[in-house]
C-alpha cells in the first residue's frame, strides 16, 4: 500500500451549545435569547462550523436541570435538547461535518447508546462521534433510583465496561453480511452477523445489536477525563481526547502522559488525538479583544458567578455571605469531577485572583484556555500548542454566538489556513477522514488479524 | 369560547418502515433491497406521505435482532435505525407530517424516554407521538441484563408507571416559566419549574426534565394493546389505539369497548383515536388488485412462512417438518403479545387456512386487515367502518413501497377527499392540530383546574 505523506494540521472541535458558552452569553445583545430552546438557532450554528471547515460540532451533556447557572450558558442551560436527538436534526442539514455527542455511561444500558450512535452514524453518513462521560451529580442520581451518585471509581469501572459492549456491539454485523439478493431470498449471511455474548460486573448482553456499521466503522470514541481514572480510561479506549489547561507546560505533560499510555496498551499514538479547550475573544486589534471581554464580563451576575463557581468545584461550595473581592476559601473534596475542583484551585491560586475575579476569568470557558487578542496572536498560540506536543488540535469554546463564532470562522481560520496549518476544504465525508482517523476493522472479519499485525 | 362545527373526518397514519411492511417486500423490483438502512429512502417516504396529508408516519421497534424474518419486511428488518433518531433527521425535512415513534417501556429509564420524545417534539415544531409498547421477546430481556423476559402483568405495571413518570416529567417547566429578561439578567421563573418527585414500584425520579415542553404541549400518546392490561393501559393514557381485527363487528366491538373505558376513567372519548391497521392492495380494476397481491406472494418463501407464524405466535411454534399444506396445530401459550396469538389462531380457524395459506395471508401485515380492490371498493371499506363505530381512523400499511404507498396516496387519498372524508389541506402544524386532540393543559399552571372541570 502506498502512503502519501501529507503535512500535520490542526484539527478543530467547535463547542456550540445554544445557550451560548460564556456564563452571561445569553445577555449578550448578538445571542438570541431563546437560543438553547431553538432548533433553527441550531441549525444556523452548524451551518457556520461547516463553512469555517470544523471538523465537528461538539455538545455536552447532563442529566438533570442545572439550577443556578453553574454550566455553560448559566441559566440559559436550564433546558435544551438531548443531542443525539439534536445531531441526527442537523445532519441531514449539513455535509461533511462531524458530530460528537455526550452521552453517559452510568444511566444508560448498552444496548441503547450502541443503538442510538449506531444509527445516527448511518444516518449521517460516518460523521457521529461519542463523547463517553460519566455523570457525576446528585440531582442525576435522584432522577435515576438513587438518593445519591456513585463513586467516582465505581462510574469509570462501569465507564470502561460500557464502552467495550457498546464497541463489540458495534461490530455485530461484519460489512459484507448483507447479500441482499432479491433472486435466491437470501437477505444476509447469518456467518457474518454475531452474538456479542458480554458477562460482565455490571451488564450482561447477548447481542446482536440491530443496526450495522457506517462507512466510518463505527462512531469515533471521545473522552476528557483529566483525573488517573479518566487517562486510563482515555488512553485505553479514546481516539479524541478533550482537555482544559491554563499553560503550555500542563497540555505539554498531558499530551506526553496521554500518548505514552496509548503506546503501552500497544495502540498507535497518532489515532488517539489530543485536543485542548480554547476559548477566544477574536478583536482586529488588541484592544477591540479586550473590550470584548469586559463587555461580556460586564453581564455576569453575582449570583450566577457564585453558582459557577459551586458548580465547578462539585456543588458543595457556597460562597454567599463570603466577600466577593477576598479569596477563594478551601474547597471540600466530593466524589464529583475531581480534575475540574483540583483546576479551579490552581486558576485561583497562580493568578492571585479573588473569588469575583476568578469567576469572571471561568465564566466564559469553565477552566478552559482563554486567549484574547488578534487573529495573529491567536494563531500564534495555537501554532505554538500544536507544534510543541501540547496539541493535536483544539475545541473551540466561542463565548457566546453567533457573532464570536463568525469571529473565529471570518478572521482566525483565514489566518491558520494561511500559515498551511488548516484544511481549505474537508479531506472527506466521514468524521474519520477529516480527523486522520483509521476506519476499525471489524473484530470478526477475516481481515482483523492482519491488520492488528500491521499496525 | 365558540367552537366551529366540522364534519368528522377519517385520520390517517401511515406505516413506513424502510424494509418494508410484507414478509416479501424487499424482493419485490419496485422496493429497494437497501431501504431498511438508506435514509434517503425513508426520506422519500416522509414526503410521499406528506404529500398525501397523512396525519403521522408511524414506526415500530423492537430492542434485538429480528432473525428468521418473522416481522415486517421479513428479513430486510434485520437491521436498520433506532426510530425517535431517524425521525428527528426526517423532522426538518418535513413541514406538517406527524412521527410516532415506538420506544418499548421495559428496558428505558423514564428520564431517558422522555428527553428523547421532548426533543423530538421541540425539533418538530410539536410532531411527535410515543407508541408505548412493553417488550415481549426473550431476545430482547438478554441484551438488558436478563435471562428471560418479565411475565406479561409485570409488563404492564412497569409500563403504566412508566407513563405517568414521563407525562409528569413532561409538565416539569410551565408555558411561561421563561423570562428570558436580557436587562435583568432574570432566564426562568423558579417558581414555574417543578420537581416531579415520584416514589413508586419500580421507579424513583425527582426531575424536573432538562427539556420544556413543545407548542403541542407534549407528545401524543399512543398504545396499541389489545389483551386485558393492554385494554386498561390504552384507556388509561392513550390518545391513539392502534389495534388489528378482521371483522367489521370485532372493530366495533373494541372501539365501543375503548371508548366506554375511557369515559369510565373520567376522559372525553373523542380525544381517545381508535385506529385500525389497513393493508392495502389497489388496482385501477379488482382484477389489477388481485394480480398485485398474488406477485408479492409468490415472493413468500416457505422457510421466511414458517417463521413469520413463528413470530406471530410467541416464538415458539415450530412448524419445521409439519405438512405446509395442511392445518395449523395447537400454539403454545407465551408470556409473549397475547392477542396476537390469539388473532392469528382465529384467521386461521375461520377461515379454514392451511399453515400456507395462513402465512401467505398474514404476511403482508400480521393479522391486520388486508383489503384487495380498487379505489372506490377501498373507500367503500374504509367509509364503513369509519361511520359505523369501528374507526377513527386508520394506519395504513403498504405491503410493499415506494409504489403501493404511491397507489394509496394517488388513487385512494383523491377518493376520500371528493367523498368529503378526508382533508384536502393540513389542519395545523403540530400532531394535535391534525388529529384534532386538545393541548394537554400543564399540571402545574393555573388554569389546570378550570380546564379539568370544563372538560
């Protein structure tokens, strides 16, 4: 086989809820105020992330209301779409951009994410991608039997087995079991569709599933765990890995540890993608970047800071009563997502901020790396991240919309391109051939063994 | 409040699954041998519904591989798509047409079911209709972590609980619970979202939804139980009955059954549609009909027969080795569909039919009734029963498609319409505009008991 050598690009996530990003988006005068609630809203955005050549539309998730702001968007999250409902809407509206939605392992069976994903990977043709996630909060927990969460190794030990079933699932119809041959009758191989037989601690499940593979294989498997459980989980089955730091030296020891684990459970560390958060407040010169910030800044409420910062830290931190212009106290350790807590605390104590200022520094990206400038400065950054192993590429967190995503698609991605460190048109159809992603092969097809040999 | 006096019409859903709705259908030329995984053809058919004002394109599902060909479209439906997914792809493609997608409550958290449906309502402008099925097959149980299905009454007693957990989920945010005050910086009212707080037998979910409720309020429920608890269940909650009979007076027997049941439990029978399925072949002359019914018969193989019956009777009757052309023996009784075996025994025994003729008669649509004739005999059908206490409506159930769909929408719809029967123009845009069914009043507002009394 032979192999053109084509030069490493950034690859580039955008994270588009309606809501908006930033913790006041929605009072921005340019974000519709019903935006999270709006299917055409929706759709404009994903309009816009194909034009600026995104290789897919990244939405989070959750199980619960998200009282009191602390999330993306504030309280313009308190309701919005299932995304997988929202993805499959949208694709038949776009061509070659991808879809990545959350889904949890920890309220779900197998057989219905495998199912769900399976179908909306058919139905857009190879461009789904799961976020695999653990749900960490009371409130989900009390909408699913419970009075309180799990622990955090009990989710990702039901984490890493969901995804194996779903995956052996994903493979239970090989991609020539359909003959389809109207003459004889014959419909499909029975030899070539297959029982996925699972015993497990926490499922049992026979399979097969009912949907086949895309033209992709499967679903590409994303992941942004950060604590230890969540590398392994990461290194041992993600292909996209999302991830939030302040500095070049944190993404540096991260990406290093990321593919170092991916090289010790014998996989290939270029098909398992780094990719940081980056939040960017685009201006034609600096000083338009910066009144940006503050304008949006200016929109925060105190209240909702506060419940940012409670959400963030595992919802166990209340900061009423406390003065706002003081320092952040100590924050009590929960069973909630114990990287974001450890970051926060990190942001606060290196920059010295106070808890207003740390929350207004959170509010538009939740701990993720905020960049303020020019479509060159922030080229700059990304340049630097990208070719200093700290990055394959970057989810993009505009703060609110759709002005600050135009923003990124009108004046930076000109700007990467430009330098020949971004695409000027998708590689191909599927999320796998824009992302420089291999199609898996199928665990049962007569071709697995060489492949596996080969890579 | 004055209210406009139309004349009673017929609604109209219409059964499209990709596959194909006879055992057969896949081989016939017209039918595409891909159509039960090509979202394009299911798009197709959303727009040839659409074009003949059908009220709601309706799909089935079922939670494990359907092997050996005993459902509709045979073999073909060995695999395809998840239904509230492809619906919601198919929803912005659409402008008018109804979704009423299956989801089975034995093997879903109600949160799950009922963001999903809330989504897909939202999507669709308010669309969208949840066919509640319990799932009844041992296939099923073991891709969920058992080893056999649950007994029949347990069936019915989770999916009751099911519903009530989902519709009071549904009323988790009032109509005006969204301020949405940019200047104030005031989203929601706190006061207009509720908790749902349901402690019962087999679920415990506090809320409220992260999804608001659509401009149809919420989505319509139908049920298609025809058994003892499938009775209650339907007149408990449902707002469509699909059901299955071969007979004018077994239709009204049920109908008159349905509607006294709903009246008992304290409901207006008009906002309770029964809707019989109809399997339609048509012919310019009765002779053109007939031909169409023998080809796709003779497309039937014996083994695709056998299995078919299989299927209809609970999964385990085994007619391998019996003399095809002679009489059906004894069905085992199941823990399976009840009144399915119950209805394939009687076609069987009233109409004197060998084992052949039995499958090749149920296998264009499993035991609902099969009307052969040109368009005015048809109408002649439909109008009878319509008037004569048996239907609201009817599912229409094309053998095979795009071009039995096609000879309905072009030769029978024109019809109806010129007898006054059927619309010649959308009532609205929501399911309930055009079923005619009322906007479920939130639990929690204010007018919630004005209308209660009123009604």
């Amino acid at each position: 086989m032979t192999r053109q050598t084509k030069p490493r690009q950034i690859k580039l996530g955008a994270f588009l809820p309606g809501g908006g990003q930033h913790v006041a988006a929605w009072r921005h005068p340019d974000h519709p105020v019903d935006g999270a609630t709006s299917f055409e809203f929706h759709k404009q955005l994903a309009q816009t992330a194909e034009r600026g050549l995104f290789d897919a539309y990244f939405l989070a998730d959750g199980l619960a209301v998200s009282f009191g702001g602390g999330t993306e968007g504030g309280n313009a999250k308190v309701a919005g779409f299932e995304p997988v409902t929202l993805f499959s809407a949208l694709a038949p509206l776009t061509k070659n951009l991808g879809f990545i939605a959350t889904a949890s392992t920890t309220y779900e069976e197998p057989y219905n994410t495998a199912r769900k994903f399976a179908s909306l990977d058919l139905i857009s043709g190879g461009r789904a991608g799961w976020n695999v996630v653990t749900t960490a909060t009371e409130a989900a927990a009390q909408n699913f039997n419970l009075d309180q969460q799990l622990p955090h190794a009990a989710r990702y030990r039901r984490a890493q087995e969901h995804v194996e079933v779903v995956k052996a699932l994903w493979d239970s119809f090989e991609d020539d079991a359909f003959i389809r041959d109207k003459e004889s009758g014959v419909f499909y191989d029975t030899a070539k569709v297959h029982d996925t037989d699972h015993v497990g601690e926490h499922f049992k499940v026979k399979g097969p599933l009912n949907v086949p593979r895309s033209s992709q294989g499967h679903p590409v498997i994303v992941q942004a765990g950060q604590s230890e459980d969540g590398r392994r989980l990461a290194a041992a089955t993600a292909e996209v890995i999302f991830t939030a730091h302040q500095h070049l030296d944190t993404a540096q020891e991260f990406y290093r540890d990321i593919k170092a684990r991916a090289v010790a459970a014998g996989r290939n560390p270029d098909h398992v993608l780094v990719m940081p958060g980056v939040s960017p407040f685009v201006g034609r010169t600096e000083a338009e970047a910066r009144e940006k910030y503050d304008r949006i800044t200016s929109y925060i409420l105190e209240e909702d800071g506060i419940a940012l910062l409670n959400g963030l830290t595992g919802g166990t931190l209340d900061l009423r009563g406390h003065d706002l212009d003081g320092p952040l106290p100590p924050v009590p350790a929960t069973e909630g997502m114990k990287s974001r807590q450890a970051l926060i605390r990190q942001i606060a104590d290196e920059n010295g901020f106070t808890i207003r200022q740390l929350y207004q520094w959170v509010a538009s990206a939740r701990g993720h790396y905020t960049v303020i400038g020019t479509p060159v400065q922030i080229a700059d950054t990304l340049q630097e991240w990208f070719e200093n192993e700290a990055a394959d590429g970057f989810n993009i967190l505009p703060p609110w919309f759709p002005t600050a995503l135009d923003d990124f698609v009108d004046l930076v991605i000109p700007e990467l391109q430009h330098r020949g460190l971004f695409r000027t048109a998708y590689e191909g159809t599927t999320l796998r051939d824009n992302l420089g992603l291999p199609v898996p092969v199928n665990r049962h097809s007569a071709g697995h063994r060489t492949v596996q040999a080969a890579e």
